[in-house]
C-alpha cells in the first residue's frame, strides 16, 4: 500500500474537517482551500495535466448546477412565503392540528420536516421560529429543526441527492441506475425514521417524553418510511416526489392518531392538554389574514408542476427541445447535458413566480425576498460548488488525454479516489460492510451535503466494494453511505449554524446542540452499518 499516496489523497478531506472543527472556520472558507490544495496534489503526486485539472473544475461547476440553483430558488421561495406571511399561516394551522408538546414536535420534526425538505426548502433555517413560536426552547427548536432534514434526507431536493449522484456514477463508469439507488436507501427507511422520531422525543423531553409518546413517534417513522419503500418499489409516482407523499402520510397519520385520542378521551383530555398550548399573546404563532390555500399555494403549484413534468412522455419532449444548446463540453469527451427544462429548480422558479400573484405579494414583499435571496444564498451555492470541482479531480487524477478523449489510469493507486478505496479495501477486508456507511457520515459532516458526498465518495466505495465484498454488491454498500450522509445532516457545521443565526442564538447553542445531536448521528450511523453487514450476510440488496 502506497502510504505517501493515501495521506496526500486525504490531505484536503483532512485539511477541511481540522479547519470547521478545531479552527472554527466556516465551510465556504475551508472548501476554496481544499480545492486548491486537491488540484495542486493532484497536479504535484499524481501528474495529472492542467489541462485535465482545469477540466474536472469545470465538471463540477456544471454537475453542480441542479443543487445550487435549486438551493438558491428554493431560498426565494422561502423568503417570499416568509414576508407575504404565508408561514406563520402555515404555522398556525400546525399548531391546531397537532396534540401535545411531543407530538408537535414530531409532526414538525418528521411529517411536515420531510415535506418541506423534499420540496427544496431547508428545515434549519425555516423551523426554529415556528416551534419557538409552539413552546419549545431555543435549543430544543433547534436540535429538532437539523434533525426535521433526516428521516428522508436522500429524498430532499425533489430526490437530488438520490438522481445527481446515480448520474454521476454512470458517468464515472460506475452501473447503477436511480431506481436501483433509491431501493437499497429506502430498505433502511423503517429501522432508521423510527429511530429518528424517537431521537426528536428524547430531544423534546428525555425518557419520560418516549414513555409519554411513543406511539405515535412508531407510527409516524413507520408510516414515512413504508411509504416511500412501497413508492419507490412500485414507482408508481415519480421519484421526485416520493419524500412531498410521504412527509403528507405522516402528517395524516399523526392528525387521525391525536384526532383518535381526544374522542377516546373525551372532555377531560382535552382539558388536561389545554395548558400545553402556548397563549398567542405571549409569542405564540400569529394568525395572518392569508388564507391556508393561498399560504400553501407555491408547494400545491409546485408539486403539480413536477408530477406533469416527470411524466416520461413530457419529460422526453422537454428534455429535446432544446438539443445541443445546452449541452457543454468540460474538456475532451467530457460533456454536460443541463437539461434545465427537467431540473428541480426550473419549476421551484416557475412556482414561486406564480405563487407571487396566489399570495397576493406585493412589489415591496417581493423586493424583501430578493434582498434576503441574494444577501444569503453565495455561501451554500459557493460550498457545494467547490465541493463538485473536489469529487470530480480526484476522479480524473492520474488521467490523460489521448487522441481528444480522457483516459483514465489503469493503476488504482496512481488515482486519489483509488488510492483511498484500496486502502478501505486492505484494512476491512471481507468485513467492509461494516464501516461502508462511514464514508457517507465523514463527507456528509466536512462537506455538509448529502449530495455532494456521495457524488465525491461513489468511485471511493466502488473500489473498495469491488475488492472485498464483490462488485455485485456496490449499490447496496452506496445506499448504506447515501443513509449515513442523510444521518450526518444532523450535525454538519453549517446547518447548525443556519439555525442558530435564525434565533440569533450565540456560539455555545451552536457547541450545545452539536452536544445533543452528535449522539444521535453516531449511534444511528452505527445502526446502519450494523444493518449493512447484516444485509449483505443475508443476501437483501437491489
């Protein structure tokens, strides 16, 4: 084994996560570091050309594209429901319909939490005022609103982090088709979201809120999870919006389970919960004059607009129309489709332009939403982009360019990606499929995107996959890290802090709830890859 060669391919993997974590730099700052470090490693130990290294920026800048922009829109879509009032509408409503303390927070946490965040908007910055607003600590609202992004993380985005990376693989030559990809993450789904709902009851009270609730914490992880299992197998709704049906299943499933209890109590339970209410007058959620139809029309818009676009006769015209125009060469043969009449974030914009006139907003709402838009989206946009730009050159290290065409070593350990999946492969041997999910936790907290991580880990596991436990078993080992990567939202740096900044909360709740939530990530990471080996033991895999 190459041991100069593995540290430098993990020099600026290392270098990022010493930065966010020791030197409390922030991701944007250490990803532009690591990037230029990645490209000189490259350039230096693996005598990559420049021409190639500038080629696999420009890869990742364009592969990048469907998240950032869909982060960045899905930003304005926020702001704009935010300053028409549209959420505190929304807010409310929540706040009727659900029960008690623990089962708000789990019909925030799990049910509305997956709904929103499969929609393209991101938990951490949108639900810390809303269960202030119900009650909850500041700490607590925050703790629950990072681990509101988890129970379905792979199907956030519209399923981004599940089809973007599934496209990347095939590109890097590696088979694997999406439907292949989101099977063996939802086989996880009804182990995983239970434990989920149960980590947000601990958050909200500790053992006695388990004891109180945990019913309804097994029926609203049951009902998310076999929802999109079954939805995925069948594929009878698009992948997109697998997380939009099952977040609303868990949301129903929570509402008939408090509906039934407060029949089956009559009077009296009612009474014995009406203190829990927080008093409207004391900071509580306001009622605005907007209707609930008109506060929810953007999300009833937009899932209407991707269900008509996700029809494969629709999706086939729209992905024709406009040809070549679209189409980029990086370098060499290495081409780009953008595609942008299928992506996520063509019909987010679409939504929230027609959701300007069903809200009502006027010019000076819609000013607001730019300027917040504009003021906050660099950072994300900047981090994921970077963090592409590193998957892709540590991909195409050791390459070379013959007769216009990019040719990839043929030595594993003359590539970064190779290189490190060697290593994996000689240190677990046969016994890989216990700590495959880990790479998927480790990229997920230094790059604080699912979808990045799996898009700069998918060559790394394929290697080691395929010198242990057997190729064949590659979709299930990069499901197990695509489960770990949604496990580590939970604690990445940047969420944190995005949910912080919305209370205007200082640095120790930042340390106090990656205190909370970091045990959480570990033991369900553990958990994944306890099921991974079991998994694979047994023969389940798609």
């Amino acid at each position: 084994m190459d041991i100069a060669g593995l540290i430098i391919s993990l020099l600026p993997l290392i270098v990022v996560f010493l930065g966010i974590v020791l030197f409390k730099k922030s991701g944007s700052v250490m990803v532009i570091v690591a990037l230029a470090l990645t490209a000189f490693l490259a350039w230096w130990y693996f005598h990559t050309g420049l021409d190639i290294i500038y080629g696999g920026i420009l890869m990742g800048i364009l592969k990048s594209l469907g998240i950032g922009i869909t982060v960045v829109f899905a930003m304005f879509m926020v702001f704009l429901m935010q300053v028409t009032g549209a959420l505190n509408r929304i807010s409310d409503a929540i706040h009727n319909v659900a029960g008690n303390k623990e089962e708000k927070a789990l019909f925030v946490g799990m049910g509305f939490g997956s709904f929103v965040t499969a929609l393209g908007l991101v938990t951490p910055a949108l639900f810390p005022p809303l269960l202030v607003a119900m009650g909850f600590t500041p700490l607590a609202a925050i703790a629950i609103a990072c681990l509101g992004y988890d129970p379905l993380c792979s199907f956030a985005l519209l399923s981004l982090p599940i089809t973007l990376p599934a496209s990347a693989a095939a590109g890097m030559g590696i088979p694997i088709t999406e439907h292949s990809f989101a099977m063996n993450i939802s086989i996880y789904l009804p182990v995983i979201s239970v434990l989920f709902a149960f980590a947000i009851l601990w958050v909200v009270g500790g053992m006695g809120a388990i004891k109180r609730s945990w019913l309804p914490a097994l029926l609203s992880g049951l009902v998310i999870s076999l929802t999109a299992l079954i939805l995925v197998y069948t594929q009878i709704v698009p992948l997109s919006i697998v997380g939009v049906i099952a977040g609303t299943a868990s949301m129903v499933s929570l509402y008939i389970y408090h509906k039934a209890c407060q029949y089956l109590r009559k009077a009296e339970a009612v009474q014995l919960e009406a203190p829990q209410q927080p008093a409207l007058a004391d900071g509580g959620v306001k009622a605005s004059g907007i209707s609930l139809a008109r506060a929810l029309s953007p999300w009833v818009i937009l899932i209407l607009l991707v269900g008509i676009v996700s029809v494969p006769q629709i999706a086939g015209i729209l992905k024709g129309v406009p040809g070549n125009l679209e189409v980029i060469t990086a370098f060499a043969n290495q081409k780009v489709d953008l595609d942008f009449l299928s992506q996520a974030y063509t019909w987010i914009l679409v939504a929230s332009i027609i959701g300007i006139f069903t809200m009502g907003a006027s010019k000076v709402q819609v000013s607001q939403a730019l300027d917040l838009t504009v003021k906050r989206f660099f950072s994300p946009f900047l981090t994921y982009t970077m963090f592409f730009c590193i998957a892709y050159i540590m991909y195409y290290s050791g390459g070379s360019v013959i007769a216009d065409k990019f040719v990839p070593t043929s030595v594993l350990e003359a590539n970064m990606d190779g290189i490190i999946g060697v290593a994996l492969a000689a240190a677990f041997g046969a016994y890989y499929g216990l700590v495959a999910p880990i790479p998927g936790f480790i990229g997920c907290v230094i790059g604080g995107s699912e979808t990045s991580s799996n898009i700069m880990f998918a060559k790394i596991q394929n290697v080691a996959v395929s010198q242990t436990i057997g190729s064949e078993k590659f979709a299930l080992a990069f499901g197990s890290l695509a489960v770990a990567g949604g496990i580590a939202s939970a604690i990445t740096p940047s969420k944190i802090y995005n949910a912080c900044a919305v209370l205007g909360e200082s640095s120790k709740t930042e340390s106090e709830v990656m205190k909370i939530n970091i045990w959480v990530a570990l033991g369900l990471t553990a958990v994944t890859c306890v099921m991974t080996f079991l998994f694979l033991a047994i023969g389940i895999g798609f």
